[in-house]
C-alpha cells in the first residue's frame, strides 16, 4: 500500500516569512535591482551611489515585491563586490529586509560573495 505525501509549502525568510503553498497563485518578484534588467540600477551601480540604489529596492517592496531579485553580472562592475555591497546595505534596512532576497548571477563566485 502506498501512502501518498502531501505537498509541502516553501517557506521562504527575509525578517519576515513568506510561505508559498499550491493555493498561492502568484508571487510578485521585484526585478529593478538588476543590473542587465534596469539601465538605471546599472548607472547607479557602476557611480557606486548605492544610497539611491537602496531607493529602488525600497520601492520594489513599497510597490508590493514579495521576492527582491539582485543580479550583478557586468562586466564593467566588480560583481563581487558589488553584490556584497549591496547585500549589506539591505541588511541594514529593515524595510527592504523583511523579504526574501532572490541572488541572481550565472557566476558562481558572485554568487558565493
């Protein structure tokens, strides 16, 4: 006799949980901080005003992003660095902070950073 298993939630965590269920019909990903995607998260970026790089962030979530997509693969930025730059600076604001955050790259040691 087989027992068949119930699916599970994803339970993802900034400050705050976000439970994802098969009931959740959409999850509203927040994708402006990402470099190959905003030319204005990029200029930032690249002119390390990461002050006004935390703006866009806050507004994604202000806006209702449940998920903060970053992504820091250019090859005119140290994404290394940048990426742990920024990471940090969300850390530290609790209004950005409280959801999850997405790490995007397709480098292996940006993503490690």
């Amino acid at each position: 006799m087989s027992t068949k298993l119930l699916p599970r939630p994803m339970r993802l965590s900034g400050l705050e949980p976000l439970v994802i269920t098969e009931e959740t019909n959409f999850v509203n990903v927040g994708e402006r901080t990402n470099v190959t995607g905003s030319r204005k998260f990029l200029h930032l970026i690249k002119k390390r005003q990461f002050d006004e790089a935390l703006d866009i962030a806050r507004d994604q979530v202000e806006g209702g992003a449940q998920i903060l997509d970053v992504n820091m693969d250019e090859g005119m930025i140290n994404g290394i660095e940048a990426m742990t730059t920024f990471l940090n600076l969300i850390a530290a604001e609790p209004d950005i902070a409280r959801i999850p955050i997405m790490i995007d790259s397709s480098k292996w040691e940006i993503i490690e950073a």
